[in-house]
C-alpha cells in the first residue's frame, strides 16, 4: 500500500502576533506602493518623480518594470489608466494618493546596512591549552528540497458554471534563509467539476539546505491560481511578471523581519499587484509551510506527498498535490 498523502500546513498569518502583522501590512504596503509607482512612472514618466535612490524602495522597483517587455506593457495599460482615476483603489493598495505617489521619496522603507564596527579593545585572557578539534561531521545526505507539482484538482467549478475553467498555476518559494524565488506560471489546463490533470512529477523550484547550517529548517512554498477567460499564455506571462518583481523586491530590499512577517508580507503583496497585472478570476495566494527537523524526516526515500487544502475563490475551489524530495 502507498504511504499516505499529508494534507499540507496552510500558512494563513493568524498565528501572528499583533506586532508581527504590523510589520507584515507596513513591509507588503511598501512593496506595492513602490512597483506601483514604478508602473505610473513608466506610464507617464513626467508626471511621476522617482527619487533616484538605487537603495531606496522607488528607484529599484522602477528599474524592475522598465524590463518588463514592451508587449506586455502594452497589454497592461488600459488596466494602469483605469487605475489612475481610481482613487480609492490607489489608496488601499499603497496608502496614498496619486498626487502624492507623483512626488519624488514618496515610498520610503528602511534599508538595513551592515557596517563593520571598529574593534574594542579588551584585556587579553589568559593562555589556555587549546581544546582538540572535534571530529569532523559525516557530509550531509541532501543538498536540497525538491518540490513536483503532481495534479490539480477541481474540487469545484467557479462561477458561473457552464464552461470548463482554464487555469493557470504559479508559486513563489521562501528558503531557511529567508531567500525568495519564484515558479514561472504554467497553463495548468481545463477542468469540469471533479476533474484532475496529473503533471507526473513537474519540477516546480527547490530550496537549499545548505543555506543554513542548523535544524530545524522551515521553508514556505506560496502557491498563486488564476482562473483565465482570455489567452491562457498571456495570462501566465502576467502571472510570472508579477510573482518575479514581487521575488526580486523582498530578495533586494528585505533582512530583518521574521519569517512569518516576511511571507505575510509576500502573500499581501502579490494579492495585491497582481490584480495590476492582469484582469482574471484571481485566487487568493495559498502559503505551506514546510518543517524538517532533520534530513530524515521524509524517510528512508527522502519523499513525502503532501496536497493543499481547498483554495477557493470566485465560487469555485481546487487542490494541489505535490511531491516533496530531497535531493
């Protein structure tokens, strides 16, 4: 009999103290405030001052949407106009009002430099015989944890019923060491109620152990649904496009939140750059955390099978199954 597939842990945030959340809402506000500048800036370079600070938040954001390519820009504008005169909608997504998001140093964020500090000088100890080296460790087994996207399930067809979904999957990963990275979207294919695609073993990004040098080791996978009505390609190059900027803004910017604060953070930001992006039926993004006390913890194989729990949005609700392997 086949070893039993575990139903992941949903990383939701409520877990989070007070304080954590704050930070979480402060760090996911600036994130989007910045790319959204960035966009209006590309939109319309003259009416949108950036502050010329290649550590800031706006430069570098601002930098990251001149390389997204001209025909997805394109494709994005009428979507940026609209946002333009939408003021309330610019508001929930950066806390301020375009004329204010127009001024240069607009969206500011701590950054945090490491300095070296100049050496203290301390009585020497005394001289103690030197302690034997210990004995060097056994190398480690794994390298990395795989993850392979199994199947996609329709647990439910959205609303309204009467054709099949196109859907199109991406995900963002965060490591040990609180690295980012993120899964290019794929068209994941068409589903009725009660349909399930198999990917086989579809590699869908990894992370380090080696990054850290202790254990535990706690890793978070996010995974991002879209349900789409128009080119499915399209849509997935749209998805891609928001989870790359949101993954190279907290890889550039981020060191000292927790890490639940963090992937909040991401969860927040990506739900709500996303919508900037493309015009679809958008799920909220799905966190999993991932625990391993040590390298043994999948087994003598190093596998483990693991499936989401029902993310659900726009009256439908779907299940991932993947496959977990150390590598």
């Amino acid at each position: 009999m086949p070893p039993p597939i575990v139903q992941a842990v949903h990383f939701t945030g409520e877990s989070l103290s007070e304080e954590e959340r704050a930070e979480a809402s402060r760090i996911s506000k600036v994130v989007t405030g910045a790319f959204v500048k960035g966009l209006f800036h590309r939109l319309e370079p003259a009416a949108v001052a950036l502050d010329g600070d290649v550590a800031g938040a706006e430069t570098p954001a601002a930098v990251a949407i001149q390389r997204i390519a001209a025909p997805e820009f394109e494709r994005m504008k009428p979507k940026l106009v609209q946002l333009r005169g939408d003021t309330n909608r610019i508001k929930a997504l950066t806390g301020l009002t375009f004329d204010s998001l127009k001024s240069a140093g607009a969206i500011r964020m701590p950054v945090i430099h490491h300095h070296l500090l100049k050496p203290t000088t301390v009585p020497k100890p005394p001289q103690v015989p030197k302690p034997q080296k210990p004995s060097k460790p056994p190398p480690p087994k794994y390298n990395r944890l795989d993850l392979n996207l199994r199947r996609l399930h329709c647990v439910d067809e959205t609303n309204p019923e009467g054709g099949a979904d196109s859907m199109v999957l991406g995900a963002m990963r965060i490591g040990a060491s609180l690295n980012v990275d993120y899964t290019p979207a794929i068209v994941a294919g068409d589903y009725d109620d009660g349909d399930a695609r198999s990917f086989g073993e579809l590699y869908f990004g990894s992370v380090s152990l080696r990054s850290t040098t202790t254990w535990p080791k706690t890793f978070y996978w996010i995974f991002q649904l879209v349900e789409s009505d128009s080119d499915d390609a399209e849509v997935a190059q749209g998805v891609t496009g928001a989870v790359s900027i949101v993954a190279a803004a907290f890889g550039t910017y981020f060191g000292g939140p927790a890490a639940g604060a963090l992937v909040k953070a991401i969860i927040d930001a990506l739900g709500g750059l996303l919508g900037v992006f493309i015009d679809e039926d958008i799920f909220p993004p799905y966190g999993v955390v991932i625990k391993l006390n040590s390298e043994n913890d999948l087994g003598s194989d190093g596998i483990r099978d693991e499936h989401t729990g029902n993310i659900t949005g726009h009256g439908g609700a779907y299940r991932i199954g993947y496959r977990l392997r150390l590598v």
